[in-house]
C-alpha cells in the first residue's frame, strides 16, 4: 500500500492569469485555483487551492471572487455574498465557523500541481 501521497499535474502557472482564479476538476470536485503575484514579493508567483463551493451562497462560484491581499495574507470574496476565506486556512473573514477545504498546491517548473488527497 502506497501512504505517499503523489503530485498532480492541473496546469500550465501561464494559463491563470496573475491576480485572478479559475475552476478546475480535481479528483471529481471543482476546485478554485488562484495565481498570486504579490508587489511586495518582486512579483514572485504563488498558487492556492480551495474547494469551489461557496457555503453560503451554496454555489460554485469561488473562483470567480475578487482577490484581496493585507499583511501578506491572501483572502478570495466570495462574488455573491461577499464573503471572504483566508486562501491560507480555508475560514471565514466574518463567521469563524464556517470553512472551506483547502488543498496543498505548489509551482513545479512551471506546472501547477496539488497533491493527491488519500
């Protein structure tokens, strides 16, 4: 039995904007991906992984949020009901209670990759 879990190739860093999300399909849910590029990293790129599925809303609408960025921490609002969760934690900015799943992702010569949920 293999207890490591294993990297996944999603896509290309290029084809997400900087700044900006998508949706993709990650092992038969949506999960919303974001490409950071932060001003005050030398435009360094980082990529976060969240479940796609907004709680409150009850829709699949997160990656299309609006990105905020404070003190080097990365939240994404929700474009319904405005709604933020720390892309770090996965909670919520206004209701500590309520969470989204995140996923570990990382760059890897130029791939995005999120490692394989067991």
């Amino acid at each position: 039995m293999n207890t490591k879990a294993q990297w996944i190739d999603i896509c290309q860093l290029h084809e997400i904007p900087p700044n900006t999300g998508v949706c993709a399909d990650f092992q038969d849910q949506q999960v919303a991906l974001f490409h950071l590029r932060s001003r005050r990293c030398d435009g360094e790129s980082q990529v976060r992984a969240v479940a796609n599925f907004d709680p409150f809303s009850r829709a699949n609408v997160l990656s299309r949020g609006l990105i905020t960025e404070q003190k080097d921490k990365y939240c994404i609002a929700s474009p319904l009901l405005k709604q933020q969760f720390c892309l770090n934690t996965g909670l919520c900015e206004q209701d500590s209670s309520v969470s989204i799943p995140i996923f570990e992702s990382r760059i890897n010569q130029g791939l995005v990759q999120l490692r394989e949920i067991l």
